[in-house]
C-alpha cells in the first residue's frame, strides 16, 4: 500500500534524524505521529518514518509491503527493530502477542473515534494508497471506515461519508 519513497535529501535526511530518540533499546520517533506510528511530510505526501528509515538503511522500498516491529513499539524507528513483512504476517504478530489488530471485529479497537474521524477529514485530501499506508488499513478496512460500518455512532460527528 506504500506510496514509492522519492529521492531522499540530505536536508531530509537530517529532519528526520533530529527527530529520533535513541535510547538503549528502542529509537523513538518524537515528531508527528498517526495512530503512534511516525510520519513526516515530503513534497506534501505523507510518509510513515519506519519506511523511510528501512528504505535508507537497506536501500529496499517496502512497496506493498508493511514495515513490522520486532519490538511492538509503533512509534519506534530502530533498523534492527524492523522488518519489511505482509499484512498477514502482521496479523500473525499481533494474535502471537495478545492483540489484533486486523481481526475483522477487532480492527477498530485500534482506531479511535478521532482517527476515525481524522480519516474521513483526511480522505479528502489524500490518496487511498496514502491513508491505507498511514493507518496500517486493508483497503477493504479502509472502505469500511470511509462508508461507516462499524462506525455508525460517528456518523453525526464527522463530514457525512461519501
Ligand atoms: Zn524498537
């Protein structure tokens, strides 16, 4: 679901170092965050920091892949923490340690009313592909949050879904 990860600046390069916390164990992002994963903006795209990260580390763009934590923390931007795996594998993690994730029922505990809300707002202005990438979302989840279901008690809340 991942957007192609342009050139990276050296300026890039330096905005998103400066924003890691390195401690002993994990490397935590202290810039902005969706859903406690890292984003930063390129050419007014948003990107999910791990991904950027793994891209310069191993010189791989994770594509249609998910960039999976070794450690379960999502706001964590350490290399050796990362992994480039399948939305599948992703469900395996999370069943393995007590949480999911991207169970059809489930999926949502995730979100919150504001990330809900926050995606509708979004959709306005960002590509499928960009938000499926920036929440974790199957586009099948990503539709179902767009029209609602699941979500009804949101409906009077938030722009009415298209
Ligand atoms: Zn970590």
């Amino acid at each position: 679901m991942g957007l192609p990860i342009p050139n990276l600046s050296e300026e890039l390069v330096g905005r998103l170092s400066a924003k890691i916390l390195k401690t002993d164990d994990c490397w935590i992002w202290t810039g902005a965050k969706t859903c406690g994963y890292g984003i930063i903006k390129i050419s007014r795209k948003t990107f999910r920091c791990t991904r950027l990260v793994v891209f310069l580390t191993s010189g791989v763009d994770p594509g249609d892949k998910l960039v999976l934590h070794s450690c379960d923390n999502p706001s964590c931007c350490r290399p050796d923490h990362l992994r480039i795996g399948t939305y599948l594998e992703n469900a395996q993690d999370a069943k393995s340690r007590g949480r999911n994730n991207f169970g059809t029922r489930n999926h949502f505990a995730k979100l919150s009313s504001e990330d809900v809300l926050a995606i509708r707002r979004d959709a306005t202005t960002k590509s499928r592909e960009e938000l499926c990438q920036l929440y974790s979302m199957s586009p099948r989840n990503f539709r179902r949050i767009i029209h609602g279901k699941g979500w009804v008690s949101l409906l009077g809340n938030g722009e009415p879904p298209k």
